[in-house]
C-alpha cells in the first residue's frame, strides 16, 4: 500500500481455514497453516493478526488453540522482521491466497533472534552451535545446529551457545 500513497496498517481479522463449517480432515495440518500464514501475513507487512478462538463447539481444536499460544509466546512484541528466504506460489483464484512453500524468518524479540522456519531449506550461515528447536505444539529439542533438518512443519529456531 506504500508504494500507493497509502501509509495504513494492516490487520488480519480472524485468520482462519476455509468457512469452518465442517471439521477440517487433518487438524495438525490447520495448525501448521495457522503458524505459516501468521508469519507469512507479518513479514508482507500486517501489523495485528487475530484467530478464531471459539469456533463452532463441534470441533473447536486445543491443538490449534496451543499453536497459536506458542506462536504469540515465541514471537509477540518482536522489534524486526527480516525475511531470510520465501517461497510461495499465488493460487489460480484471488479468494484462494497464496500457498507458502518454505520459508526462514528471523525476527528480533528483546533483542534476541528467532527463526521460524519451514519447507526445504537449508539453515543460514548465522545459524551454527547449539540450538533449540521448539515445534508449533512447544515441545523443545536441544541440538546441534549441524543436526537440524527441516520439514513442511514450521519449528522456531533459537541459537543458545555458539
């Protein structure tokens, strides 16, 4: 909108799947797609994002509820977003968004790096010792970064000692 003129953040209202009218086939697939279009949705530049909390009774999900606690412990108040590397394709139908296919983001969160990280990609040259590996759900792995291997589940990625 910049380049327009325009100079107004954006904000995403209940981000969401589909018309969560049905329960989704694949829960853990809605949080993964939670987590990727959250961070997706920042670094073009939305300032404010919220999710559906309460949806419909019949299927509301705690998982899905859990991502998004963990994504907003990991990454709320962040400073700076820098994206390291981004692919995606645009969906034939404008309704439809874009699909995100890998991604590396650092974000700056009192004063420490945060990667969030997904899709096949090899890990950034700042990246190397020992790290923390915390999927979607907070479950933590200490490693060495020479260890990592990334799949299409985003993991938040800190360097504890170098």
């Amino acid at each position: 909108m910049e380049e327009h003129g325009v100079d107004k953040p954006i904000w995403v209202t209940e981000a969401q799947f589909g018309g969560l009218m049905e329960k989704p086939k694949d829960i853990k697939k809605i949080d993964e797609l939670l987590v990727k279009s959250s961070v997706f949705s920042l670094s073009l530049g939305a300032e404010k994002i919220s999710h559906v909390g309460n949806w419909l009774e019949f299927w509301r999900s705690e998982s899905t509820q859990k991502a998004y606690e963990i994504m907003v412990k990991k990454l709320n108040r962040f400073e700076k977003l820098e994206v390291i590397k981004q692919e995606y394709v645009e969906n034939e139908r404008d309704y439809e968004g874009a699909t995100s296919l890998a991604g590396i983001y650092e974000f700056i969160v009192e004063n420490k790096s945060v990667y969030v990280i997904w899709g096949n990609v090899e890990l950034p040259e700042e990246i190397k010792g020992k790290i923390k590996v915390t999927d979607i759900y907070g479950n933590e792995k200490i490693m060495y970064a020479i260890n990592f291997t990334s799949s299409d589940s985003p993991v938040y990625v800190e360097v504890i000692d170098y």
